[in-house]
C-alpha cells in the first residue's frame, strides 16, 4: 500500500522526519544562525566560500542588463556578485525562503550600495512566483540540500528560465581523494559543532548543517537528478578536491 503524504518522511540531518515538518525545522536553523552566518562561513571555509562562488559568478557569462535569480540567496553573496555584473539595467531577483536570511541579504547589499537593481523576495524554491521563461541565469549556492523536494525545486527553476538560460548548483559535495574524505569528516563533525558553539551560541544548528551536507547526493547523483529534471548539457566542476562542486546546466 502506497504511503500518503501525511506518512512520507523525509531526512533532516540524520533524522527521518515528516516531509511536512522539514521546512520548519530548516526555518529554525537559520532563524538561529542568520546574524553570525557570514562569520561562520567564514570560519569554516577558511575564507574559500569567496573563491567558490566568484568562480560561480564568472561561469555564468552573465552580461549586462540580464535578469538573474538567486535562489536560496540568504545574505546575498551571489546576487552581490551578480549586480555588479548586471548593471543598473539588470535585475537580480535574490529569493529566500526564510525571512531573517533576506533581512540580512537586504542590509549587507544596501551597504554595499547596491539597492536599485537587487529585489528580495520570500519564496519557497519549491514554487517560485514567476512566469515562465524569464530569467537568463539561474543560482542556487549551499541551499538546494535544504530544499524538502529537491526534485520540485529543480523543475521550478527548469520553468522560469530562459531557453538558452544556464542553471548554476553550488553545493558541497563528496571529496574526491580518500584521505581527504577521512579529514572532512573528522573537521564536519568535532570542530564545526564547536565553531557553532562558541561563535554562534548554537551548537545543534552547526551540528545539523554537517549531517545535511552528508545526505546530500554526490556528483554523479546530482547531475543525473538535474538531467531528469530536464537541463540539458549538465557537468560539474569539482572545487576544493570535490568538497564543493559546481553544477551547470542549460535549459535548451
């Protein structure tokens, strides 16, 4: 007998939880780390979370006077990246699902003088508000993993982008190099817990973000999971020895 909606689980963390109740535990998760996440990055990537999405920026071929969704975009690194490439002609839409991510977002970009050509939105990936066809570039850095259907979200992007238009995942991903796999563990799960603790005052919240990235598919598997979605010419570049990859697509 099939399951109904009401019975499917899906994993938070290490968890199987309801698919109804992830969204809002994601929500508390970053409710929780919102004000200290840009330091926290920061602290966990040593610094390379910046090298990881300038690459994203500069494999987009975004030019000026483009439209270009961030989804997941959170404090606005991307969308950063992307104005400055867009110009005042352009449009970067930064969407979010969680409103003290786009709080933050808001502010960091009104500072950095970027405040005619960014639009915020609260949206889940899920069922983004927009007509089909719009959008040149697509971006999705470090949030698809906290995504409840990840399949959903994918071809929601899939619709709103352009024919020609080029999807980019950021996301962490398997280690390539058996010693490496070995390091990253040991680092994910005795030192960002204790980062979260003593810096974020929020030890579980760290704690889940590396069980998350663990369940997340590896290479192979999100590539195939981004081609049945329908994106055509799919690759992936590993960055970091394949702690984070880079997945492009083309909606043809």
């Amino acid at each position: 007998m099939a399951a109904s909606s009401d019975d499917r689980t899906t994993h938070f963390g290490f968890q199987d939880v309801p698919e109804s109740a992830k969204a809002g535990l994601v929500a508390g998760v970053f409710d929780s780390v919102a004000e200290r996440y840009d330091l926290m990055n920061d602290l966990m990537s040593f610094g390379l979370h910046r090298l990881w999405k300038r690459f994203t920026v500069a494999q987009s071929g975004v030019r000026p006077g483009q439209a270009v969704l961030d989804v997941a975009g959170g404090t606005g690194d991307l969308a950063h990246g992307f104005a400055e490439r867009v110009g005042d002609r352009g449009r970067v839409i930064l969407v979010d699902i969680n409103r003290a991510m786009l709080n933050v977002g808001r502010r960091r970009l009104a500072d950095r003088g970027f405040v005619g050509n960014v639009v915020f939105v609260q949206a889940d990936a899920e069922a983004l508000p927009f007509g089909d066809d719009y959008f040149d570039c697509i971006s999705i850095g470090f949030g698809l993993r906290n995504v409840t259907h990840m399949d959903r979200a994918l071809v929601s992007m899939l619709r709103v982008l352009k024919p020609g238009g080029c999807l980019l995942v950021l996301e962490f991903s398997q280690p390539s190099l058996p010693l490496m796999t070995k390091v990253y563990d040991a680092y994910s799960f005795n030192v960002l817990p204790l980062l979260g603790r003593y810096v974020a005052n929020d030890e579980r919240s760290y704690r889940y973000l590396a069980e998350s990235i663990r369940k997340h598919p590896d290479q192979e598997t999100l590539k195939s999971m981004i081609e049945d979605a329908g994106f055509e010419r799919v690759s992936y570049f590993n960055l970091s020895a394949g702690v984070v990859a880079l997945h492009k697509a083309y909606k043809l």
